[in-house]
C-alpha cells in the first residue's frame, strides 16, 4: 500500500459537474479516507477586484498557481497545509482552514492542470467536459438556486467568460486521463436522471479490460452499455458509452466485473445496496433525487483507479 495520500484532480469549467462527481465519489472511499480541497481557493481577487480590474476568475493571472502547486505537492508527502477560503456567496476570502489530508485528496476546480508542476502531485486525473448547452443549464439552475444570481446575469457573466474558458479550461482536457462527457439523449430531456455518458479512456493509466464484459464493435451500437475505439485530441483511446436508460442488470454485471479486479471495492462494490445511497445521485429538476446509473458508473470508475493507485500491485 502507497504511504502517501492519494490524489486524485477533478478539472472542468464552472458548473460542468465537478461537486456532483466528487460527493459519490466520497461517499465510495469513505468520508473518513477522503479530504476534499477546492482549487479556485487560490483566487488572486475578490469579486469586487476582479470587476475593478476587468479579469474573470479563470484568468491564470487571477491565481495563485504557484501557491496551489506548493500545497498540492506538501499534500502528497502528507504535509499539512493553510489553505485559503473563497467564499462564492459573498465573493471575498473567510479565514484560512489547516488541512492535514488522509488517504485520499480530491482537488478540484478550474485550472488544476494548468502548470506541470501541479499535473505531477496528482495520482488521476479527470476532465469534465458536458455540452455547452447542458452546462449553461446546470449553471443558470446552480447559480440563481444558490448564489442569488437572476438568469441574466449568470448569462451575461458567462459571454464575458467565454474567452477565458477557450483560452485557459479547455485546452487543460489533454492532460487528463479520463474525460468525461455526460449528455442528454436524442429521445430525452435534459433532465439528469436520463443522460448519458462517454468516457473516453487515455492509455496514460491502465484501466481494467472492459472487453471481457462490455458490447464491442459497430454490430453492438444498440447496447446501452458500449466500448469502442475513437481518437481524441489526435490520439487513439479507448471510450465506454453507458446510456441513462442502462438496466439494472447491466450496469450490476459492469459494476461487479470493476470492483472484483480489486478485493478493497467488494464490500463496498453494490451500486443498489443502502450502503451506497450517494453512488450515482442526482437532483433533478424539481428538487426530486434520481439515481443515475452512468453517474455511478463513472464514479465507481474513479475509485477503482484511486484504489487501484494506492495498491498498484
């Protein structure tokens, strides 16, 4: 077993899904094994400065990144740190928090790949990159529900973001080892519930051999759970389709043939059983909670490759 915390990156522009991963994933490890730190922490300026100055909070130079790589790094030999505290509903910092990680670390945000030496303190690492059209919704819903916003102006502050985000977020998606793609299907709403997934799968770590248990090939383009070959960015990877209208027999069979190449995941390894009740957990869109299997997929995926870092052999 690895000595050290674990950590694993979760990157993705604002509202693309980040807090919604990492809760299932969590709730997996154990809350006990887990310290979870929010990037975006290390903001240069409060909102008012920001406007003041005319820079968005996804500008590199709107953070501290030398700070983040330092604490990033005093993590993952197990240091403690006094890590900032943006505060997203006043826009200015609270008092900084000590942070002693446990076995795991989950550090996620908005330019967590954004320098090399913050790429190498983390284990795995994951890029979100839903639909720009499903993640304006997923912001509208989070910011006006939650941080007092009218649509409007989440829509405004999304247009002045937008070259940013091209600039600086998305071309952070190369450095990842999973990208993860949830999207809504042709038949179906947006709703969460329903959407499905594409994961693409980059040789950079070794992933389990989905081929002895998952359709493969164009004859199986039916199958609500699929693998196939594909080229990203200009290289070949490896992509699993799980549709949001899976059954519960076939996500089982998927989920069981993952967690039996590591003995930690048996006990914890049921997606339908009481114990794992986050695994896969959405709100929907009148405030219901819907369980969405390629969500637990993708975050039991995760685990796997967490665990799988901290016992390599």
């Amino acid at each position: 077993m690895s000595d050290r915390p674990i950590i694993l990156g979760i990157v993705g522009d604002s509202a693309a899904g980040k807090t919604t991963l990492t809760k299932g994933i969590v709730q997996f490890l154990g809350p006990e094994n887990v310290t979870v730190i929010c990037t975006d922490d290390y903001h240069r300026y409060d909102r008012k400065q920001r406007t003041e100055l005319g820079i968005t909070a996804l500008h590199p130079d709107c953070n501290y990144l030398d700070i983040m790589q330092q604490h990033l790094s005093q993590l993952r030999t197990g240091q403690p740190i006094l890590k900032p505290i943006y505060n997203h509903t006043t826009g200015t910092f609270d008092p900084p928090e000590y942070i002693k990680p446990n076995k795991y670390v989950i550090a996620e945000g908005l330019l967590g790949y954004s320098t090399r030496g913050v790429r190498n303190a983390y284990d795995v690492k994951v890029y979100l990159a839903p639909p720009e059209e499903l993640r304006t919704q997923w912001k509208i819903k989070r910011d006006t529900q939650k941080r007092g916003y009218t649509e409007e102006q989440v829509r405004a502050e999304m247009v002045k973001r937008e070259p940013d985000s091209d600039a600086y977020i998305r071309p952070q998606r190369q450095w990842a080892d999973l990208v993860v793609s949830f999207y809504p299907s042709d038949t179906s709403s947006t709703n969460n519930g329903h959407l499905n997934v594409r994961l693409i799968l980059r040789p950079n770590i070794p992933h389990p051999d989905l081929t002895q248990v998952v359709s493969t090939g164009a004859a199986d383009t039916d199958s609500a759970i699929r693998l196939g070959l594909d080229r990203d960015m200009g290289k070949p990877v490896d992509v699993l389709e799980v549709d949001g209208h899976a059954t519960s027999d076939q996500v089982t069979r998927l989920e069981r043939f993952i967690c039996d190449e590591i003995p930690n995941l048996l006990a914890a390894c049921d997606l339908n059983s009481n114990s794992n009740l986050e695994l896969g957990t959405v709100i929907g869109t009148t405030g219901e909670t819907l369980k969405s299997y390629p969500l637990a997929i993708t975050q039991l995926l995760i685990a796997y490759h967490m665990l799988k870092a901290s016992n390599p052999h």
